[in-house]
C-alpha cells in the first residue's frame, strides 16, 4: 500500500511540474538602442578666392566667386557640446580660373538651441591648394590654421542632442581658409551646405 502511495505522489509531482508556468505570462524586456556618436555629411561649396598675384595680366587683385564644387565630413561627438570633425572639399564643378583644395581636423565646440537645432564653430588645422589656371605653379599650397562655424537641423527632432542623435540632418556653414596668406596674399573662405546621418 505504501508503495502505491508514493507511485501516486511521484505522478502528481511530475504533473505539476510540467504544467509549472504554463500559463505564466512572458517577461517584457526592453531594448536598449544602442546610439554610436559618429556622423557623416556630404554637401556642396561655393568657395570665394582672391588673389594680388597678376593671374589676368596686371597687378590688380583678381576675384573668382565661382568657385563650386563638393565637402565630405566625418566626425563624432564626445558629449553634446564638444566633437571633432575631419573634413576634405574641392572646388571641381565650376570656376573662373582658380581651384580649391583643401584637408584638415577640427575641433568643433556647439551649443543646442533645441533638441533639433544647434550651433557649431570650428577651429582646426590643415592643408590648403589653391591652383590657378593661368599659372604652372600653384598660388598657394601650404599647411595652416582654419576657423568657421554654422548650423545644423535634426529631421529626427526629439531623439537627443550632440553624442545622442540619430537619423538624417541638414546642415549650412561657412570657413576662412585663408587670408592674405603667400606672397601673393591670397583670401579663401567657402560656404558649404548639404546633409548629414547621425549613427
């Protein structure tokens, strides 16, 4: 009898083991998404250069406005007020006689008018060509300090500002190459404007 007592039990318990549980409702998890402060922006330039040097035929100072062409940015973003920025531009599209090359790093401190907008400066250094149509050497190709600044837009408005964006954005500024640098005192400064993807 008492062996027929313990079978039963021995059932019951497997039983319940097996319906333990079973109408237990699954525990939610929430996902975390994981945002990398990394960024990069395409855009086109109009670049403004000038020059004393007698690029025309005489010593006055010669002006190109028409100086189009395009800029790579990439960056990141420490925090939400200060990141670095690498940034390449050519002017290739369209010009009057002078080309813009320019390369370099800056350090780019901003500051958030909302979650969606902010402004930026930049202050770096880097290499600077400016080559010229009617000359066999270039007007200037030298290594030097920039600075600039502008304003970005954030089409994701509300997802964070600075290291914690996300998604598409816009973006206008413009950069001091150069001024009166060489000796022929050449001036380049460049307005940029184009997209960017925060990671």
């Amino acid at each position: 009898m008492k062996k027929i007592q313990m079978i039963a039990l021995a059932a019951l318990a497997s039983v319940a083991v097996l319906h333990a549980g079973k109408n237990a409702e699954p525990a939610d998890t929430p996902v975390i998404p994981v945002t990398v402060p990394f960024y990069i922006g395409v855009g086109g330039i109009m670049g403004m250069v000038s020059t004393s040097c007698p690029c025309a035929g005489d010593a006055k100072r010669q002006y190109d406005t028409t100086n189009f062409g395009g800029l790579l940015r990439v960056g990141y973003d420490f925090n939400p007020w200060f990141g670095v920025e690498a940034r390449f531009l050519r002017s290739e599209l369209s010009k009057n006689f002078a080309t813009t090359t320019h390369y370099g790093l800056y350090a780019k401190p901003q500051v958030h008018i909302t979650d969606a907008m902010n402004v930026y400066g930049l202050i770096g250094y880097g290499h600077t060509r400016i080559d010229c149509d009617l000359r066999d050497e270039p007007l200037y190709d030298d290594n030097g300090w920039s600075f600039g600044g502008g304003i970005e837009y954030d089409f994701a408005s509300g997802d964070g500002q600075g290291d914690a964006e996300e998604g598409w954005g816009a973006f206008v500024d413009y950069q001091n190459l150069l001024h009166d640098k060489g000796d022929n005192l050449v001036r380049s400064n460049v307005i940029s404007a184009g997209i960017t993807y925060d990671f």
